[in-house]
C-alpha cells in the first residue's frame, strides 16, 4: 500500500545568503559545472524521488531556470522572508496540486543526498509521522560567551540533517498552527505540534555547505569521481566565392571564404564534434541539421556552446582542445591568439588549455591546390564515472 502513495520531495532553495562568499546564493552556485540545486534534485531521482517540487526566493526566477534548464521540474513555488515560511509555501502548493501521503522536506544546500538515507527515512514513516536523519555529536561542546565556559554534556546531543520526512496532513497542520519564532528545520515545527519524530541515522555526506571551503572540497570530491574521455572532430569545406572566410570564430580577411550552411567556419565544426564525440552526442549535423533553415548563416560559435552546455549539463569538465587547421593559406600565426581567446571564452576555460596548429598537405591534394580547408580537433573531457 505504502509503495504506490504519492511520496513529493520539496526542496527549500529560497535562501538568499551569501555567507560562502561569492555574489550568489549558495543554491545557485556551481559545483562540477553544476548548480548545487541541480546537484541536490539529481541526487533525489537518484534516490527513486521522481515528484519534486522546489521552493525559491521571490526574483530568483531567472537563477532557477538558469541552474535547472527549462522544463526538467514543475514550475517552482515562490517562498518567504524566513526559511519556515517557504517550507510552509511548499507545502500549501503542493496541499492545492491534490495532496500527498508522505512529503520529505530538503534543504538545497546539502545537495548529495544518499539513496540510503531516503530509504531509512521513508522505512520510518511506517511506524512514525516523522523521521530525520541524524548524526553524533564527535567534537566536545561548550558554552562560550565572553570566554569558554562548561562543556556540555555531547552524549544527549544529536546533529540533525534534511532531508526529513513526514506524513504529508500532520506536518501541513503543525505549519499552519506554529505560532513560534522562526524554526530552522521542519522537525521542530512537527514536535511543537505534538508529532512523534523518529530518528535514523544520517550521512556525513549531507553536512551544508555553507563556508567557501565546503564548495572547494566539494568541487575536489566531485572531480575525484570523473573519467577521462577523449573526443575526434574532423571538417572540410570549400572555398567559393563572395564568401567571408571565418576560422575559430574570427574573421579573417582573405580574397576567398569557406562555403557552407552556417558561417562554414571549419575550425570550430571540428571541435564541436571533438566535444560531442567525448560525450557520445552524435556528431554536429545531428544537433543542427543542415535542413533546417535556422542554421543558414549562423555563426558556429553557437555550436560550440551548445556542445560545453551538454558537457556541463551532464556534470563533465572540459580539460583541454587541440585542433589542427590544414591548408595553405592564409597563415595562421596573426590570428592564433585571437583565435585561442575566441574558443576560451566560448568553452569558459583559460586560453592556456585551448591548442590551436596549422600544417600545409606540401601542395597536395584538395588543400594542397587550395580548393579548401580541412580541420581536425582533440578534446579532453571528464565525465561522471556512471555516465
Ligand atoms: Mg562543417
């Protein structure tokens, strides 16, 4: 009976504070290329949590589609001025989306959330209305005013976590009827309102996030668990007349341009498929098919975002891009740099880790007789082990 009652997961993001350091809130910082509110959804379908809803500040609207993407989740709820404000928004709208049986209340800022724990949790609220995830106490506590003061007493203690579960009527009622000061988790609210709250063991992997050393080790932990993978992009395209000749994303002035449906900028056709090959993606015609009329003309820039966005949305890395232009002329060497600083700032990497080559065929073949201009590209991208 159990298994088949609507179970939603309501993540709290409405969070402000910046108190990591950054000019963003912390939900919205990136991780491994990736929000933390993205990272702590992920984590929830991870656990088998597929009806989540997410509560954000009020003009966080743009951050929200810019961490998660356009239609991965329901439209979010807009919270309050205090953290159990916005609980309470969560839970008002998901009480007018039909009701749940079970909700479990997450705050954002612990984003790597353990299958385990959602599964004790859920265990729990068989036999309790609410259940949370804690941890011993490990380091000795102390009062401390002007000076320190006694130890307290650490075996009494407990360190309590989210996400924390509940019967969805119980803990709606125990928002509606909480009169307190402002209540930093759910927990307290639901034993205020008289509700058994079960204990189960919790994760050192749910600690927040909330000074900037916690954002770098967890950046460190997440690039720990990445797998190399190396990607081939190989182009050509022919000169023809009357048309601009644009390399790596740069205009170069030459008595001839490249033809093709976009901008025919070859050099940057190459690396799009050295990135997409990394991650599988098919090839560049797959994601801008030639057919389509919207391409015509467009600058192949926007294929190259496109291929870093795909990368990133998968919470992959890019570590390096070599390319090789193969022909005759023009030269090169005038627009290397500015070239390298294009395809930088396209994949958001130092120009350092972008490698731009030329070599002639010695005259032969099609580029040796200067009918075109071939490319060919390297990249190295890391990847979640499980991708
Ligand atoms: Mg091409």
């Amino acid at each position: 009976m159990a298994e088949t009652e609507r179970t939603v997961a309501l993540v709290v993001a409405a969070g402000s504070g910046s108190r990591a350091g950054g000019d963003l809130p912390k939900q919205y910082r990136r991780i491994g290329g990736r929000s933390v509110l993205a990272h702590a959804v992920d984590r929830l379908h991870a656990a088998g949590l597929d009806d989540i809803r997410v509560v954000i500040g009020a003009g966080q609207e743009a951050l929200f589609r810019d961490a998660m993407g356009d239609g991965r989740l329901p439209s979010p709820i807009i919270g309050g001025a205090e953290r159990q404000d916005s609980a309470h928004s969560g839970l008002e709208a998901i009480a007018a989306d039909g009701g749940a049986a079970r909700v479990l209340i997450h705050d954002a800022a612990r984003p790597f959330v353990p299958p385990s724990v959602v599964d004790r949790l859920l265990a729990a609220l068989d036999g309790y209305e609410a259940a949370v995830p804690v941890l011993p106490v490990v380091d000795t506590l102390a009062c401390a005013e002007s000076s320190l003061g006694e130890a307290v007493a650490r075996d009494l203690l407990v360190r309590v976590q989210t996400p924390q579960a509940f019967r969805f009527a119980p803990i709606l009622a125990a928002h509606r009827a909480w009169s307190g000061p402002p209540a930093t988790d759910d927990a307290q609210i639901a034993r205020a309102a008289g509700l058994e709250v079960a204990m189960v063991e919790g994760d050192a992997a749910l600690e927040k996030l909330t000074y900037e050393q916690d954002f770098v080790r967890a950046d460190q932990a997440l690039a720990a668990r990445l797998v190399a993978r190396t990607g081939l992009g190989f182009d050509v395209h022919a000169f023809g007349e009357g048309e601009a000749l644009w390399l790596g994303g740069i205009r170069i002035p030459h008595p001839r341009g490249l033809k093709g449906h976009s901008d025919a900028d070859v050099l940057l056709h190459a690396i799009t498929d050295a990135l997409l090959g990394a991650i599988g993606e098919g090839d560049i015609g797959v994601h801008f098919p030639p057919s389509d009329p919207q391409w015509r003309g467009a600058p192949s820039s926007l294929f190259v975002e496109h291929a870093r966005a795909l990368i990133e949305a998968r919470g992959g890395r890019i570590d390096h891009v070599d390319a090789t232009l193969i022909c005759e002329a023009p030269q090169l060497g005038p627009y290397r740099d500015a070239i390298r600083q294009h395809i930088a700032g396209l994949l958001r990497l130092p120009a350092a880790r972008i490698s731009v080559k030329a070599t002639t065929t010695e005259r032969l073949g099609f580029t040796g007789r200067g009918e075109g201009i071939a490319a060919q590209a390297a990249a190295t991208v890391r990847l979640p082990e499980d991708e």
